[in-house]
C-alpha cells in the first residue's frame, strides 16, 4: 500500500513510500513475514514530475518487474527497489 509520493530529484523518477499489506510467501517457519515491512520504490518508468498523479496515499500497487534492489542505512535495515508497478485499488 501506498503512504506517500514525491518526484525524486536525485533518481528523476516518482519514489513510492510503501508497506506490505499481504505477504503470502512460504518461509518455512510461520513465525516469519515480512508484513507491515515498509520500503522505497522508484518507479522507473514514471519520469515526469506530473506522474506522481498516477498514485495516492493507500492506493494498492504489484510489481509488473523489478530491477535494481539496494539495502542501505546505518544498520543496513532500509530497502529501496527500481520498478514498474501498477495500482490494482484506489
């Protein structure tokens, strides 16, 4: 789910603020999810300033394919994702 847009100066794309809202993925332990995990998307296909009309808060994205993923911060704890998404529910 979408929690917040800007146009990213520094990458010229929008970047999503987003958070897991389903995680179906088999970990082999059921203690493990990554649900309410939050992360940055770069949408590499959305290059105009005006695109960030195309996303709203709470809006539902999928990825249609992901490109380059990057882990950075202090603890390396943050996850920032290039990608082609596309919103399935406003």
């Amino acid at each position: 789910m979408v929690q917040g847009i800007k146009f990213n100066e520094k990458r010229l794309c929008v970047s999503l603020d987003v958070v897991i809202v389903e995680d179906n993925t088999n970990y082999g332990d059921p203690n493990v999810s990554n649900l309410f995990e939050k992360f940055k998307v770069h949408c590499i296909q959305d290059v105009n300033e005006s695109d960030i009309n195309k996303y709203h808060i709470q809006d539902m994205i999928i990825f249609k394919s992901i490109g380059k993923c990057s882990v950075y911060g202090d603890y390396g704890s943050a996850l920032s994702v290039e990608a082609v998404v596309e919103v399935i529910k406003k």
